[in-house]
C-alpha cells in the first residue's frame, strides 16, 4: 500500500514539473510609483507542496500575486526559487502554505520576503500548513469632493432717490433727506423746498477760561465827618448830608429831602 502511494505521488510530482512556470520570476524595472518586492524560496526534498499567496490587505488598492502548488518544481540550483514583482506601495499579506501541513523537512530550506530593500518575513523547519506575514503601510488617498466655487455677495451701497445722486458739494441741492446730500444734511420743511445744507461744524467749543484780574486798589474818597465815599461806576458818590437828587447819588446811603442820610 504505501509503494502504491509513493508512486502515485511520484507520478503527480513528474505532472506538476511538466506544468511548471519558468524560473526566476522577474518584473523589474519597476516603474516610478512601484517598489520591488522579492520572494525567495528555497524548497526541500518536497518542491510540489510548497506555494504562496501576496494579497493586499482589505481597503487597500496594492497587487495580487500567487504561485500554485507545483510551480515551484524545477527550480534552479537545487531548489532555488525566487520571484521580483513590480507593487504599489501598500499593506500586503503574504502567506507560505505547505500541501502535507509539515512545512520544510530540510534544514536547509527557508524562504525571505524582502520589500521595498527590507526583509519584511521569514522562516524555515515545520510551520505546519502555513504562515502568514502582514507588512507596509495602507494609506488611500482619499479623493476629495469638488467644492463649489466661492461667491462673494457684493456690498449693498446706500440708496438714494431714484432722481438724484450724491454730490461732493451739494449745498443748494434739492433733497429728500439727508442721504441725498452725501454727508450733509438735508433741511427740513415741504418735500419740494427741501436743500441740502452745508456741512456745518457742530462740534462743543472748548470752554473759555476767563482769569481774572485783580484791579488796582485805590483809596475811598473820604466825605464830611470822615465817612468814605464809595464810587458806583465813573459817578462819585455823595457822602453823608451832602446834597442829592436821587437815590444813585448817594450809593449805600439814602437821598431823603435833597440830603444822602445814614440808614
């Protein structure tokens, strides 16, 4: 039973190499907005088991590549199997399956994912039916929405009467009221005898400090029984029973029957 086996499988392996695709795989020269990524292989006793799978991850926009079981029969030098493919930088997964889940046999098989110059995953010896590694950056650039072009509202100037227009000099001008007349104002009174009038200065006139001065002291002129005699203005006042005619000549004192008298 297992001889039957192992030439069953023996014969599957001799399909798969005549199946086979072409080593080494190479895309290169990448163009300016790619970046080399490399897969290298080094398969054991076992080729046909090994394969492998690049996918972007979810909501990224990178490239898909992916090598069957059995491709990687008839590798080069020993088993030497390696793939340079032109991507967009992006965030990928990439995942070693093994078809016996028993991985690499050999001490000497591994395999390296180098991208962008950086070696992003590897390994070697029994990973079972597979491995996966998650590498590089997702970062959509987002598209952004076409925005409507900005209109500015032009300024509302002031309304004036539909007959006249606003003038540098209006005085004299007809007017309906004070927006006719710039920065004037319009008088008041009947619509029709209304005139713009000039542009008075009404502004509060700064208060005028008066000082004062101080009059030069003179002596009282000094009437009968030494009794001083004020002056009222220019007049000389009459002293006490001087003669009188009216009251203002006696200044303080009283003109009673032709006589300034004491109160």
């Amino acid at each position: 039973m297992m001889k039957l086996l192992l030439s069953s499988y023996l014969f599957l392996s001799q399909i798969s190499a005549i199946f086979a695709i072409d080593w080494p795989i190479n895309e290169t020269p990448c163009a300016a907005n790619e970046v080399e990524l490399i897969v290298n292989v080094v398969t054991d006793l076992y080729p046909q088991d090994t394969s492998f799978t690049l996918i972007p991850n979810e909501s990224c926009m990178g490239d898909s590549h992916s090598v069957k079981p059995g491709d990687l029969v008839g590798c080069p030098d020993g088993g030497v199997c390696i793939a340079t493919y032109c991507v967009t930088p992006d965030a990928y997964t990439f995942t070693i399956y093994d078809e016996w889940s028993d991985g690499f046999c050999d001490d000497g098989s591994y395999y390296t994912v180098t991208y962008d110059g950086n070696v992003v995953a590897s390994g070697n010896g029994d990973f079972g039916y597979s491995k996966s590694t998650t590498f590089g950056t997702c970062d959509p650039q987002a598209t952004p929405a076409p925005q409507s072009p900005t209109t500015s509202t032009p300024t509302k100037s002031p309304s004036l009467s539909p007959s006249l227009s606003c003038s540098l000099t209006p005085n004299g001008q007809s007017c309906t009221n004070d927006e006719d007349c710039c920065s004037n104002q319009c008088s008041s009174g009947k619509l029709s005898k209304r005139t713009c009038l000039p542009n008075v200065d009404v502004s509060t006139p700064s208060p005028t400090v008066l000082q004062s001065t101080d009059s030069p002291t003179t002596s009282p002129t000094v009437g009968e029984n030494n009794t001083p005699e004020p002056t009222r203005g220019s007049t000389v006042c009459k002293g006490n029973k001087e003669a009188c005619v009216a009251f203002t000549d006696c200044c303080s004192l009283k003109c009673n029957g032709g006589f300034c008298k004491g109160s």
